[in-house]
C-alpha cells in the first residue's frame, strides 16, 4: 500500500529541499555552493530532471525502505521503477538515457522484449530443480558458449563450463579450479600461488577480493586469503619475477572496468600467457566487464593469437541482461582435473536463468551486432575526442575500446555525474577521475548524439 501511495504522489511538484538515503550523504548538486531557497527553485525549475525534493514520492519511499537495507552504497534520490531501451524512468516520471546499462549488464537494453517473454514462459514451467538433477537448459547455454566462443576466435580450446550466480562466484570458481590444478601438477602443495594486477577488480568475495588489491575493498575484511601476489598492469618487463614456478594462476582483465578503463596491451598479454606456459600456470582471463560483445568482439581477447588465449574465461553481467548468472569456462586441462564434489552451487544453473542467458548468448554473438558496437564506439570517440579539444584543461584522455570507453579528467567528476543526472543522462565513474561510458550495445546513435550533448552542458554547467 505505501508503494502504491508513493506512486499516486508521482505528479507532486518538486521543492526545494534534498534528501539524502544511506548512510553517506551524496550531494544532489555540486553547483554554486550554498544558495537561497529562491535561487534553489529558480535552478530546479530550470533543469529538466532535477533531484527529487524531500516530499517527493522517491524521498518518501527511500525514508520508508532505508532503515531496513544494510548501508553499503551510496545512492543518489532518484528511484527507479521502469525502463525500456536505453531509458530509465523513476517514479516522477523523469526520464533518462542510460549509459550505465545497470554497469555493462543490460547489453540488449532494458526489458528486452525477447527475455521478458522467455522469462514468463520459463517462470510457468520450471524455475529450479537444484544441480542434483539434470535440466535442458544448463547443458544447452554451456553448449551454447563453448561453440560461441571457438566460432569467434577465441580461447580455442574452450571445453567446458560452470554455470554459477554471478560474476564474482565465476571468479571464486576460477580460483578454486586453478588451487586444484596446482596441486595436481605438484602434490607438494607449494604452486598455489595466484598473481593479479593493481587496480583490478574481481569481486567482493573473499577468494575474489584478495585477488582485488586496493585498500578501499580489502581492509576492510582482512586478512586476505593466502597465496596472492600482485603486480603491475602492462609491466612486461616484471612477468619473470612476478610469475614463478609457485604460480598455479595468473587472472587478468583484458580490459579493467573497475580500474578505469584501462586497456591491457596485446603485447602484455602475450607476454603474460607465454610465462605461464613456461611455469605451467594458467591464464584467467576475467571479462565479467569486457566480454560478450561489449568491445566488438564476442570476448575482448579473441584478437589476440591462440597462444595467448586463456585457459579459464569468466562471464556474468550481459550474461542474463539484468538476471543474475556466472559462468566460468575451462579448456581440458583444466577440466579433466575437477571431479565430482569439487565444487558446487544452489542456484546456479537454473533453468530459468540459463534459459534467458542462452537466448542472450544468442543475441549477442550475431556479426551484425558486434559489427554495430564498432561504429557505435567511432561515433562516441568522435564526440569526446571535440570535447577533450574543447575542455583540454579537464579532459586528458579517451581510452577503451567498443562500448567500454572512459574519459580521464584532471579532476573528481562528481560535480559533471551530477549535473548530467539532472539534465537526463545517467553515467558513472571508475578509478580515479574517470567517467565511464558502458551503454547498451543497442544504443542508436541519435541516443549517442543526445548524450555527448547532455554530457556537454553537464561540463559547461560545472565550469561556471
């Protein structure tokens, strides 16, 4: 009933105060400072999606639910109740372009009219059954990627799959597969070592989050787990002493979302994969991020000769367009040595979710798609690189590839995430001092052309 209420409250005009959910206070708007409540509804009144006031449906809802939800994010006051393509509506029926994609998980758009029917057909007939039982659907979408993925180019030896929940659980997969792998090459149990990079992002699970080097993440929850060891991204002179016969793993982002939009270069991955052999560890690549189309390609490494393919591969996010899915993909190697109870998981395999994810699979490895996000991507550098001309005190660099572009800044770019919020446009940071642009990959380009504009007057607004 209080929902239905905050509905009906949807029309209410905005005020001028801003209310604030969570346990840090996010600030609405970063501009001017201090103003009077005059000027506070003049601005408003001049912007076309300015933040839900303190009587609004959206704060009313936010103060009713709040107080019940563990604090760990930091939200801004708009809440979100429908969305159909690259648009979001919340519940003052503001509208906004979406170039976040729920962070590069909504690759066909919100609300995809193909999952949604499969959702409602697959919910009337069999939603789980537990991994104690064989279903059509998991064998089908792990059959799916396998054969996705050598018809791309990719990891060619690519065999077999788990099907978990999410990304970090395909993370925590890969992790325990390579421990076990270790200690079958070598019983004495000393190669259990797994190398990862700094400014790395691979999960919030404990396996996962000490393959995550960054204080921000880890302290919190240490002591890590043992046997990590980290290094430098693109450091190709380092692989020798960083990758040794200890090594059981080395995961890697072609790409890191998280960590910037930092591209790895193909002559590191080289490198890298080649010092593997050498040792006998294996390559994880985690394109939880960067995978399933998302850089023009099926999977962001498939450029890269056979010799540098992985022999772990990790997916999630577009995996299930919104519903959550991991999947962990294995060669032999790997898979000849993983034996019934090694591991396990609940959820995971359900036939609900894997039969979405394979229509997904489906989707997002036809050529004319792929074909499209290279376009895509000319058409949004094109647009930063006459910004970064424009505004070349603020705008250092534009780095990425496909639809996985950031723009680096000389400065925090709360002010500009703000300020593009309340003019329509959603988009979100990573690392330090970088917007990151991850939209659905079947944004039209009139949607880019109307999100380099919004983006424009966001900076404009932010440098008076």
């Amino acid at each position: 009933m209080a929902f239905r209420a905050s509905l009906r409250l949807a029309a209410k005009p905005a005020c001028t105060a801003r209310f604030y959910s969570q346990a840090a206070a996010v600030p609405t708007s970063t501009l001017g400072g201090a103003v009077s409540n005059t000027a506070q509804i003049k601005r408003d009144a001049s912007l076309p999606n300015a933040d839900p006031s303190a009587d609004s449906a959206s704060a009313a809802l936010v103060r009713e639910h709040a107080p019940y939800m563990v604090a760990t994010y930091s939200r801004p006051p708009p809440v979100f109740i429908r969305g159909e393509g690259s648009y979001l509506w919340d519940i003052e029926n503001r509208k906004y372009l979406d170039l976040t994609a729920g962070i590069a998980v909504n690759s066909l758009g919100h609300c995809e009219p193909g999952v949604s029917k499969l959702m409602a057909e697959q919910a009337k007939t069999l939603v789980h059954a537990s991994n104690l039982y064989y279903n059509p659907w998991t064998g089908a979408l792990s059959k799916l990627l396998v054969e996705k993925t050598l018809e791309s180019g990719a990891m060619h030896d690519a065999t077999a799959v788990f099907v978990c929940n999410s990304g970090s659980e395909a993370n925590e997969a890969g992790i325990k597969f390579a421990r076990k792998v270790g200690k079958v090459l070598d019983p004495s149990g000393a190669k259990v070592e797994i190398v990862s990079f700094r400014n790395a992002f691979h999960g919030r699970t404990m396996g996962s989050l000490s393959a995550t080097p960054n204080p921000k993440y880890q302290a919190p929850f240490a002591p890590m787990v043992p046997g990590f060891r980290v290094g430098d991204y693109n450091d190709i002179a380092a692989i020798p002493e960083l990758v040794t016969e200890k090594t059981c793993s080395v995961i890697v982002e072609p790409i890191q979302g998280e960590g910037g939009v930092q591209v790895a270069s193909d002559e590191f991955l080289i490198a890298l994969a080649k010092r593997c052999r050498e040792v006998g560890a294996l390559l994880h690549y985690d394109e939880i991020q960067c995978g399933l189309g998302r850089t023009g390609e099926l999977w962001a490494h498939g450029r890269l000769p056979k010799e540098a393919h992985p022999d772990i591969l990790t997916t999630a996010k577009a995996l299930g367009n919104g519903f959550p899915i991991g999947a962990t993909i294995v060669n032999a190697n790997v898979a000849e040595k993983i034996k019934i109870g090694d591991h396990g998981t609940t959820f995971g395999g359900n036939p609900l979710a894997c039969r979405l994810a394979h229509y997904i699979v489906s989707r997002l490895s036809e050529p004319a798609l792929l074909e499209d996000v290279h376009a895509k991507s000319e058409t949004f550098i094109r647009g930063f690189e006459d910004l970064r001309a424009k505004y070349p005190e603020l705008i250092k660099e534009v780095r990425g590839r496909g639809l996985i572009l950031g723009l680096q800044l000389t400065e925090d770019p709360t002010p500009i995430v703000t300020a593009a919020r309340e003019r329509g446009m959603l988009v979100i940071t990573a690392g330090t001092n970088t917007l990151r642009f991850v939209p659905s990959l079947t944004i039209s380009k009139a949607e880019i052309g109307e999100g380099l504009k919004i983006l424009e007057e966001a900076i404009v607004a932010t440098r008076s």
